[in-house]
C-alpha cells in the first residue's frame, strides 16, 4: 500500500501486508497528521481504512479529514465560521465514497484484542459486501493504551512493549499493516532542534526488533513560516527491515493539516 509521498515511497516501497510500522517525533510535529494523510490518500484510491484514536474523539479526526480533504482551514470548521465560497466544497466532501472505506474508532479504553475483534468484524462485513478487504490500520497513540492509573516507570515500559509485540502478531495475523504512532522519551522532547535517532524512543529495543520499519518526523515547530504559509519537514527512515533507510523532505500546510512531496527534492539514502 502506498503512502500517497511520492518520494517516501520510492524508498520504501509503501507499507506490506504483515507490516509494524512505528512513526516517531517529538510533541506537535504532525505526526497525527501525517497518518491522516496516509489513510485519506488510501480510501481516496478505493483502499479500505481503520483509524483507532486514543487521543481524540471519532468527530475531530472526521473534522481533520474534511479540512485535509476540502483545503478548508480546521479552525473555521472547528468554530463554526466557514465562508459561503468553501459551503460547495464541504457539502460534496460529505458525499464523497472515501467516507465508507474509512472506519474510525475514537476510544480510549481498547485493548489490542478487543481492537482485533473489531477489525476481524469490519472484514467479516465487508467480504459480505462484496468489497474489497482492509488495506491499512493506523493506531494513535501506543501510550494512550495505557491504563490511566499511574505505573512506576519499568512496569510501564514493559506493558508498552508488550503492546507493540501484540500489535506486531494482529498485523501478521490479519495481513495488514498497521501504522503506529509513537512518543519519544519526555526529555527528548526538550532538545530544541536535534532530529530523533531510534535511542530516543520510548522502547526503543523491543520497537527496533519487532518494528519493520521506523520513521521519525522531525519539524521544526518553533521556526519562522515561509511567507507562503508553508514550512518544511523532514520523515527520517530510521529502519528498514529489507530496504535503506534515508531521508525524506516534505511540505507543511498547517492550516488544513497537509504534508506534501517535494517532487524535485529527491530521497538522501545516507544517513
């Protein structure tokens, strides 16, 4: 399954059926975003997606979409004050055939079996249908799995290792890749300026074993936006099981949530 990132795919050839695919970066770098980006450009190419949200509720990540989808600014869905000129563009988004390939989850109390039951229904439901099977499933965050009752330290890295193990076999299990999200350790997220390296990951050693690839976003959230209203960020293939790893640069669009390729800022295979 492709990323809809046209350099980012050349390096690594989108994600496979089976795949562990753990993005990384520090805090309000996009990373959200980015998985986002990656599940509309799948239902918008006939691909069926399911997005677990353990962070948010299932309306704001629908409220993401549509302003990814339409350009039309999050903040003037959000509060309500959308131009006459954009009404057209939201009401044929909401007609729009991505909405029944897209199956979103906004919970914050589901275990990984629990998440694999409901996966196992939507295949079910959708083999009936006739349609074709799931193509990616995206997880955001592997924190928020967590019970919120407070762990000490080396209990908790153990059970979030366990979750990436568990997520590991539900998508070689099921054949789908599943695209994860997590966070960096809390201190990293103090080192202005300097990209993640693997080390900077929570669980880092069990994530580097059972992880198939690892890519890391790394923006600078603080810099000065371009006088265009863009910026620019970076995906950094960390690891690659069967591949090179490399760097990607990209295109930031704040307003509506979008990253773009650099079509002519080729892929750097030296880390």
């Amino acid at each position: 399954m492709q990323t809809g990132f046209q350099d980012l795919d050349s390096l690594i050839g989108g994600f496979s059926p089976g795949d562990l695919v753990l993005l990384g970066g520090k805090t309000g770098t996009g990373k959200s975003t980015f998985t986002l980006n990656t599940a509309l450009y799948a239902a918008q190419h006939g691909e069926a997606v399911a997005i677990f949200s353990f962070e948010t509720t299932c309306e704001r990540v629908m409220q993401r979409l549509t302003s990814t989808l339409t350009s039309v600014p999050l903040s003037a869905i959000l509060n309500g004050s959308v131009s006459k000129r954009h009404w057209p563009e939201l009401f044929l988004s909401a007609r729009n055939a991505i909405w029944s390939r897209l199956y979103i989850v906004g919970s914050a109390n589901l275990t990984v079996r629990e998440m694999r039951d409901r996966l196992r229904q939507i295949s079910r439901d959708r083999a009936r249908a006739g349609k074709n099977p799931l193509s990616l499933i995206v997880v955001d965050p592997l924190q928020m799995m967590l019970p919120g009752t407070s762990v000490p330290e080396e209990q908790r890295r153990r059970r979030l290792g366990a979750i990436i193990i568990l997520l590991k076999r539900m998508a070689r299990d099921l054949r789908v890749p599943v695209l994860l999200v997590g966070q960096l350790d809390r201190q990293v997220n103090d080192q202005y300026g300097k990209p993640p390296v693997l080390s900077d990951l929570e669980v880092s050693e069990v994530a580097e074993s059972y992880a198939d690839k690892i890519l890391f976003l790394h923006r600078d959230v603080y810099s000065t936006p371009r006088s265009d209203g863009n910026d620019t960020a970076e995906v950094i293939v960390a690891k690659q099981r069967l591949g090179p790893t490399g760097r990607i640069a990209l295109n930031w669009q704040e307003d509506c949530g979008k990253f773009h390729s650099q079509r002519n800022g080729p892929a750097s295979t030296n880390l």
